[in-house]
C-alpha cells in the first residue's frame, strides 16, 4: 500500500509507476483504493461508476478499469453532505455522520471487491487516502490503516519535499500512528526532489534511525508528467500547465496564434481532469477562471464544465456575475457546456426531488437552448463511442466517451427553426432520435455546442473541429489567425499517458532500492 503524508503527496503517481514497473517485468498486476473522495469519475465499460484516478492506474497496469478497483466512491455535494458511490453505483447521499456509522458494511464491501482482485492477480498496489496519521479519525478509517491491518498489507510511506518540512512529516506520520499500525511501515520515499540529493543523506539516516524504517529511495520531480489529476487541490495546482497563457495571440515563446480557451472554475466543478488534453495542445491557450475577466473578449472559447452540484454552482456564477459574462459572450466567441454545463445552457433546471439541493423552485439557465432538465435519482452510467455529425459535407468522425448524470434534458417545445442540429453525437449502432436533445446540440454558425459526453477532448477530431470553429469565427470578425492544423499535430493524449507511465515507472527503476522493495512486497 502506498500511503502519502499529505494529500497531493504524490500516491497516485507513485502507484501507478509501481503497476508499470511490474507489469513490464510480466507480474499482474492491479490498482486498489477502498475508499477514494474526488469528483473525478470514470465509467466503466460495463456501466460502473469509479474514481478517474484508479482507471488511469488500471491503464498503467494495461488492464480494463473494473468496478472493484474502487469500491467506495464519495462525491461532496456540499460541506456537510456526500453523493456516494457504492459497487459502481449510487448508494445515496448522507452526511459524514450517518458515513462513519456504516463502517462494518463498507469494510465489508471494500473487502469483497479487494479479495476478488486478489484472486486475479499477482500483486495488487493499493493506495491510501490524505494522510493516515489523522487522529480524529482512527476509528472510522477504512482508506489507510484500517483496511491494510485486515491483510497485512505492507506500507511505503510518500512524503512530498516540495511542500517543505519532509522529514517532521514523516517522523510525525508515523508517531503518530499506534503501534499495531506503526509496525505496518516498511520503508519510505521523498518524492519531487529538485537537485543533488546527496544532501538529504544526513537527514535520512537520522530519520532512519530515529524510526527504524528504511528510506527506499528520493524520485526526482518530474517536469514532463501528464495525465489525470485526482482532486481539487490538484486543479489549483494544474493551473501551473497554463504558463503559456498570458492574455495575448502571441505567446512570449514565439509560437504564434493561439486559441485562447476559458474554463469556467466551479465551486463543485466534476471531471475537470477531461481538460488535461487542452493544455497539452500547442495550438491552445487555456485557463480556469472563476470571475468576469477584465476584457470582455479575453477568450476565444469559454466552457461550462461538470458539476456535481449544478443548480448550486449555476447560483454561484450568477452572484459572481461570470453567469452574466458568458451570456453575453456569445457576442464574441464559442460557448460550450458539457454535462451540468449543458443544463446550464438550457432554459431552466428542476430539481424538485432534491437530487443535489434543498433548491425546490425551477432556476432559469442561461437560454441559449429550448431545453428544460430534470434531475432524478436515476443515474445515467454510459461509456461507449459516438458518431460525431459534424454537419460539414456530412463529414463524420467516431469518438470515444462517457456519461455520468442524475439530470434527463428535454425540449420545452418546437425547436425547429431555432438555429440549431440536433443528433450531433449519435451513440455507435443506435438511429438518431429527433426528438432528444441529449444526443448534443450545435447551433448552426458552431458557436453554441451542448453535450452530455465526459472525454470529448482527448479525442483529435472533436478537437480540431473546435480550434477550426473558433479559426473561421475570428476571421468573420476581421481578426487575422491562421493554426494551419495540419502543421504541428499534437500528439495523441492516450500517447502522452503512456509516456507519463514510462516516465515513473524508468524513475522508480532508477531512484528506488528495488532488491528492497520486492523484499517487502515478498515478491
């Protein structure tokens, strides 16, 4: 099990290197997180849902993401309330309270899911949760300790150098720890260390010695590593990939024209990982942001991403007047709302069920769609792939997707002759049905684009097709920009992740005591 000081100390990272690592040397292999709390998400092919972090390991180990990789999904729906996942499936909201009573039966469940990994594999790499040294909630925990002490399961304890304090956080982690959990430790690692790390030897060997835990080794930070992140900090974080993005056409390396991409920083934003994609995209600029930016036509694209509270977050940008920037920017650019961004777009949002709010009255969206949405206890659990109709000379292109929403999207009435294609991504296999918006909407000049479908990014075509969108919108209004997209292709984001697994798992052979480590692993 690899447990982290922190949160963002660098678990999920770690663990997906280790499940390279083995996987190459022909040891099966499996990710595993009992308990994991995010609101990235992923589907399944057989319709289950998962956190995105454990699917992106299941990638890393070149296995299928499976329901049983992450048993127990919490998705916060507010500060006190949690939108939970249970098996794949939505088990029901409740608050933490009501959570830590449960205890028996998730541990039951978390425990099922991990014994029929086990028995499909060699080695399952499991990853903790934050921190396992957090006191208040011994009792409860099923993430960290209190699950690996069922099996025995053997820790390597992450610590992150870059948040300063390396060593008081490990010493303090364990301390902390009682002793039937303390003996559990079998060695530790400094992630994301810049420079000679021969300076850190005195300390280690102190800490070494004070705990009587051995070091494993220090992995360097790694400049070039893509994909996925896990949790909202990391979106602070990911902000940094935006360096590029400094307000003007030409950016200061000399690339030249750039689209410029804002995305819409939600209080609960889902699924923001889909934009991994946009950022590794030299054709693009992109940022989040979460007020009305100082020019009015700063962006050339704005997206509304996901949201697992969306009528909440559709109040919030309507106090933050970025609600009434985006209806405005029509004026301007390309908008696009995907899932919760999609209602948004509509007409209005009903959620007298109290799916995701005590909020019983209809909220008025933005109107830029003939659309009404319901949200329901049922959950849409879909992944699958899509035939993109993009309306050019019938040209047509296959995507890959997924969808994960409690909300259905009607027609408030007649939307012929209201400006828009309906049936623009038709699920592969099935005849378009024209009296649903929710297989997508696109307005017929391109620049208003709603849809249901997580991923769209990662796919090339959907990509092009929007940068060419936005190319042909700024030269109707006299602006001078010319991509040229056949120049330059970027490469494929599956490609990318690979090299990301490559990449971690060449430092974990490189920088880890690796006789060591199969010793305690024991394989």
């Amino acid at each position: 099990m690899v447990q982290g000081t922190s949160s963002s100390a660098g678990k999920s990272a770690i663990t997906a290197g280790l499940l390279r690592y083995f996987s190459n040397k022909g040891v099966s292999c499996s990710p595993f997180k009992s308990q994991n709390m995010s609101l990235n998400s992923f589907v399944t092919e057989d319709g289950f849902e998962i956190s995105s972090a454990q699917a992106v390991q299941c990638e890393a180990a070149f296995k299928k993401p499976l329901r049983q990789v992450n048993p127990i999904l919490i998705k916060p729906a507010s500060d006190t309330q949690m939108h939970l996942i249970v098996e794949g499936k939505h088990y029901g909201n409740m608050n933490f309270k009501e959570y830590n009573g449960k205890k028996d039966f998730f541990v039951k469940k978390a425990a099922e899911s991990f014994d029929f990994l086990a028995g499909a594999n060699d080695l399952i790499v499991v990853e903790g949760a934050g921190s396992p040294a957090e006191i208040n909630l011994f009792k409860y925990d099923i993430a960290n300790m209190g699950f690996a002490q069922i099996y025995d399961i053997p820790v390597i304890l992450t610590a992150d150098i870059e948040r300063g304090g390396v060593f008081a956080s490990i010493y303090g982690t364990v301390k902390l720890l009682p002793p039937k959990w303390r003996r559990l430790i079998k060695g530790f690692i400094i992630n994301k260390f810049r420079g000679d790390a021969s300076i850190l030897e005195s300390g280690i060997k102190d800490i070494e010695k004070r705990l009587k835990i051995p070091c494993l080794g220090v992995i360097p930070h790694i400049k070039n590593l893509s994909f996925e992140a896990e949790d909202s900090l990391e979106l602070k974080a990911s902000c940094g990939r935006q360096a590029g993005y400094n307000g003007g056409r030409i950016d200061g390396s000399g690339n030249g024209n750039k689209i410029k991409i804002g995305i819409v920083r939600l209080d609960r934003i889902s699924n923001f990982n889909e934009f991994d994609p946009l950022f590794l995209d030299g054709r693009i600029n992109a940022r989040f942001f979460d007020s009305v930016p100082y020019v009015e036509n700063d962006f050339d694209i704005v997206v509304i991403p996901g949201s697992k509270s969306t009528i909440s977050d559709l109040l919030s940008i309507k106090r933050s007047k970025v609600f009434d920037y985006i209806k405005n920017f029509e004026k301007y650019g390309i908008i696009m709302g995907i899932c919760g961004g999609f209602q948004m777009m509509g007409e209005s949002i009903k959620d007298q069920g109290n799916i995701e709010s005590s909020h019983e009255k209809d909220e008025a969206g933005l109107g830029f769609f003939r659309t009404e949405t319901v949200l329901s206890a049922e959950k849409v659990l879909l992944n699958r792939r899509y035939i993109f109709r993009t309306g050019n000379a019938g040209r047509e292109s296959l995507l890959t997707g997924y969808e994960i929403h409690n909300g259905r999207t009607f027609f408030t009435g007649d939307h012929n002759g209201s400006g828009i294609r309906t049936n623009v991504f038709v699920p592969s296999g099935e005849t378009p049905h024209n009296f649903s918006p929710e297989n997508g909407i696109i307005s017929e000049d391109g620049k208003k684009i709603g849809t249901y479908i997580h991923g769209l990014f990662a796919n090339a075509d959907f990509k092009n097709f929007l940068i060419g969108t936005a190319e042909k919108n700024l030269k109707s209004m006299g602006k001078d920009i010319d991509l040229n997209l056949k120049a330059g292709k970027p490469q494929a984001y599956e490609t990318v992740k690979n090299e990301s697994f490559n990449l971690l798992s060449e430092n974990i052979e490189n920088h880890i005591d690796i006789k060591l480590l199969r010793n305690i692993i024991g394989i």
